[in-house]
C-alpha cells in the first residue's frame, strides 16, 4: 500500500544544531513529495517539494531535504536550528490511485522543539 | 488576497446537529480536497473532486458529504455530528497539469467540536 511514514513523532534539538527530520514512503513509483510546517494554531505551509528534478531541493527558511530513491527517503535538514523553527513538520507524497486521479496523503507529523 | 478561505473557523455542535463547513477558493483550481487533522494521525484526507460536478471518497468518509456545483467552492458538510468527528478540518486546493497536482494551497483550519 501506498504510505508515508515519519520516524519519530518528537524530535528535540538545541538552538544551533543541525536538524534532521525523517520521511520515508512507500510506493513502486516515486511520488512527488512535500515536507509542510504548521506552527500552532495555523494551517500549512509549503517548505519545499520533490517533483522529479532536482534530487537535493532547497526550501524556506533554510530547510533541504534530499530525494534517495535506493532509500525510498526525503528527509528534511536545516544546518542550524532556530528558535522560530518549532513547530510540527509533516511529509506528504502525491500518489497515483489510479488513471489520472491523484492523492496527497501524508505521514503522522514530527513536533519539532528546539532548546535555549 | 487569493487563496483558499474556510468559514467558520471555529464550531460547537451538539451530537446529532448538522452542518455545513465552507470552502472557497478564487485561484481557478480544478482540484479541491478536505482533510481532518487529529493528534498523533497527520491530515487525512475526507472527500476530494477534480472539478465541478466530479468527487469520490477519500480516507475517511463516512458521516460526511460534499458537492460541487461550481470550481470555486466544495463545502462539507456533516450529516449527523458525532464527537469521533470533533477535529480540526482543512480545505486545500490545487491545479493540475496532465492530472498532476501542483501549488497545494490550505485554508486555516475550522475548529470543530462535537460535544
């Protein structure tokens, strides 16, 4: 079945650390792929997307993530962590469910805090 | 501004009550899609349509039902609340080219509970 998975649904790092948030899915075809960020008590935010360029893509903020097709992987970094970074992270992946119809779906979330 | 704008953005229902969630977007997008946001589950996704007159079924279907009579709005609306349903919803929409979607665009959110 066609899925995305997020490890780790809480991940804490300190300001200036390097961070690493981490998507896999699950597909016999590469979807395009997303990484969004919601702070509280808002909807989502586009950070970057996967659109079979590029395997490395830049994003907002300071954010990339990398596309590994041997990994089926599109984990998201940014080199040094700020503040203004918490929030909650969500990766999705645009399936094929058949002729031309497709479905965004995303992972569980990773709630990102980050440390004084 | 252009985008994607939900009304209300925050609800109380009694058990049983109906009600219809809106959803309007000004950016001509074929493609329209409701998800429900619970902790711990992500979004997943309700209904979607890829035009006037065209929806079909999502993730979690049930106890909801949507139309769309026109490209700019796709309301959900919610027969019989139960508080399974209490969540935070979202509408989004996109265009497609070639039946890929791209430049998903998300409403803010309605806060709803089932009480």
């Amino acid at each position: 079945a066609q899925s995305v998975t997020q490890l780790g649904s809480h991940v804490s790092v300190s300001e200036g650390a390097l961070v690493l948030l981490r998507c896999n899915y699950s597909s016999s075809v590469p979807p395009y792929l997303f990484w969004y960020v919601q702070y509280p008590n808002q909807g989502l935010q586009l950070l970057l997307k996967y659109t079979s360029a590029a395997t490395l893509v830049k994003g907002i903020n300071g954010f990339e993530a990398e596309f590994k097709k041997s990994e089926t992987s599109f984990h998201l970094t940014k080199p040094s962590a700020h503040m203004s970074d918490a929030a909650e992270y969500f990766c999705a992946a645009l399936f094929n469910s058949g002729g031309s119809n497709y479905k965004l779906t995303f992972g569980k979330g990773t709630l990102l805090t980050v440390n004084p | 501004n252009a985008g994607v704008t939900q009304t209300p953005k925050f609800q109380v229902l009694k058990t049983g009550q109906s009600m219809t969630l809106q959803c309007a977007q000004d950016m001509n997008h074929e493609y329209m899609s409701w998800y429900r946001q619970d902790p711990g589950m992500g979004l997943r996704l309700i209904h979607y349509s890829v035009g006037a007159g065209i929806t079909d079924q999502g993730e979690v279907p049930n106890g909801y039902n949507v139309s769309r009579s026109t490209t700019e709005d796709f309301p959900l609306r919610l027969l019989s609340a139960a508080p399974s349903q209490t969540s935070v919803y979202f509408c989004a929409s996109s265009y497609s080219i070639g039946g890929l979607l791209y430049g998903y665009t998300f409403g803010s959110g309605t806060r709803l509970t089932v009480v």
